[in-house]
C-alpha cells in the first residue's frame, strides 16, 4: 500500500508526458485531486498501521524488560532474606576457620549483631543484582550471543552495582563474625554499637569503607558465574529430572551448582576474607595483587590454606544453593506471571 501510494501519487496521470500536456480545465484538475486523495488514503493507513505495529513492538519489548527487572529485583530480595537468616551460622563459622580463631571458641555466638548490617544492605544488593543480570541476559540472548556466555557477562556487570551497595556492611560483618568475646579471650569488638563507632571512624578516609570491593569482586564473580552457568546446565540435563521429583528439581540442581562454585573459588574467598579482617598484614585489595595474596596463603598454610574453612563453607553451598534457587524459581515465575497479568490488563 505504501508503494502503490507512492507510485500513484508521483506518476503523472495517464499516458502523455507532462510537458506535451495541455492544459487542464478545472474538471480535469478535480478529477485529479480525488485520485490522489484516494491513492493517499491506502498510504496514510499503510503508514498508521507499520507506526502502530512499531510502537506496539517497542512497548512490548519495553514492557518485557520492565517485567524481567522488577521481577528479579522482587526475586533478588527473596533469596537474600532467606539466605540471611538461615545460613548466617555457616558463614560465621567459616569466617572464624579461615582467620584462625581457637577452636574452642568457633561455635559461639553463631548469631551476633553482625547480621544486621548485612540484612540491611544484602537485601538491595541481591535485588539490584538480579534485576541487572536478568535483564543484561535476556538482552544478550536475544542479540544471538551463546546463552552461557550471556550469563557470564550478565554476572560480571551485575556484580559491580551490587558490590558498590554491599561492600561496606560485608566488611562490617566479617569483622563482626571473626569476633569472639568471651572471659579470657577477645578478638574484636563484637557489639553492633562497637561496629558502628568503627564505621563511623572509617568514614574519614571513604575507601577504608571500600576495603575489600575488589576483592569480593574478583571472588563474587567467578563464583556466580560458575553457579549460574552450572545450574542452567543442569536444567538442560535430564539426568536430574529422571532421578528427583520435579518439586525438588531445582533444590537439587541449585545445592549442586553452589558446591561446585565453593570448590572452585575457595582461595579467592580465603584472600578476601584476610584483606576485609583485622590483624593480616600484607594482605590488598588492589587488583593487581590478587594472585599475590594466593601466595602469601600458600607461602605460610600451605596449599590446605587455600581451603580454610571448606566444610561448613560446603555445608553452606549446598543448603544455600538449595533456598537461592529453589526460591528464585518461585518468585521469578509468580512475579513475572503477575505484572505479565497486570500488563495485559492495562
């Protein structure tokens, strides 16, 4: 219709060159002008009607993402909350393994007041995460990148937000859970308030509240990308599916790919839990000097240095696995299906 339109309109009328022409009476040129007004209509609806499929398109396609973002942000937050609260025990006891806290004293105060800071901004961390990482590999996907590589990148952008957000709070919280007080032995300070003092202390020099941003960047990152790129291949498999009842699938499958992701970024994990702590010197955060703490551990534990802490750190992946993924799938598919239902709707 655009180009029958087109053609109409610019083509002169019948079959005599325009300059051999002569002259039209007013009939003739009335005659004329209702030709081109017909010629024009199909034109203009052609025009409205590819406009109307090309906004349609772009609001769709606007809409999906809008949809993705917010339902990771909404699955982000669940993960995290239900992580917290359950798992905080395995973390403090990894936490005191690899810094080196007398046995005797690793199973107290399991919960102290160092979940708190974490609680607070793990929760807007998880969230920005998952809604970045969903919507960057939705995008890659689409644009014909390979969908494992698309999850890599995804991760690796999302980590730099959420780290920004959670960086401060995890080092409050390491310092927290390397702590131990009791009658003849302290650590650090292990009150909240303490916590806070030290904080605001901290604040002087604004990258002490960054120490340790590098480091869990370059340890969150390969960790993520590990699981995440695990865990989707595991979906793909039917190994699983054939073992486990569909309910459990995705309990299974995540506790899975997080035990792998410990194994495999354990020293990563070790080096940055000594630059977060007090009292390890020649320990950085700088990029450059990654591999360099890998050494220092090395150098004075030995290669078992690197897995400080592997038990209760296995113990934690695999149920932490289990609660991230198993409450991901729940979230993601009942928001999506929400603010899917809401959109139509409008």
């Amino acid at each position: 219709h655009v180009l029958a339109g087109i053609c109409l309109l610019a083509l002169p009328w019948g079959g005599t060159p325009v300059e051999a022409r002569p002259p039209r009476d007013a009939g003739s040129r009335a005659r004329v002008s209702r030709r081109a007004v017909f010629a024009a209509v199909p034109t203009a609806a052609a025009l409205a009607a590819t406009r109307g499929k090309l906004g349609a398109a772009t609001a769709a396609s606007t809409g999906t993402a809008a949809a993705e973002f917010v339902s990771g942000l909404l699955s982000g937050a669940g993960v995290s909350v239900a992580k917290q609260v359950v798992l905080y025990p395995f973390d403090t006891l990894r936490t005191r393994l690899q810094v080196g806290t007398p046995r005797r004293d690793l199973f107290r105060q399991l919960y102290n007041s160092g979940i708190v800071p974490p609680l607070l901004t793990r929760t807007p961390a998880s969230a920005i995460f998952f809604g970045c990482k969903d919507v960057l590999q939705r995008e890659l996907v689409a644009a014909g990148i390979d969908p494992s590589l698309s999850t890599t990148i995804a991760v690796l952008l999302a980590q730099l937000p959420k780290w920004l957000v959670r960086s401060p709070a995890e080092r409050l919280k390491t310092r927290s859970q390397a702590a131990v007080n009791t009658d003849d032995h302290r650590l650090d300070s292990n009150s909240l308030k303490d916590q806070l003092i030290d904080f605001k202390k901290d604040l002087k020099n604004p990258t002490s509240v960054f120490q340790g941003y590098f480091s869990n960047v370059a340890y969150a990152f390969p960790h993520d990308a590990v699981k995440f790129v695990t865990y989707e291949q595991l979906k793909k498999s039917s190994i699983i599916a054939n073992l486990v009842p569909k309910p459990l699938a995705s309990v299974v499958k995540g506790a899975i790919a997080a035990s792998v992701a410990e194994l495999l970024t354990s020293p990563l994990d070790v080096t940055r839990t000594r630059v977060m702590s007090k009292g390890f010197e020649g320990y950085s955060d700088k990029p450059s000097e990654i591999l360099g703490n890998v050494r220092r551990v090395v150098d004075s534990e030995g290669i078992e240095g690197l897995f400080a802490g592997i038990t209760p750190k296995l113990a934690r992946a695999i149920a932490g696995g289990a609660i991230q993924f198993a409450t991901l799938e729940l979230v993601k598919t009942k928001s999506t299906a929400a603010l899917t239902g809401a959109r139509e709707t409008r």
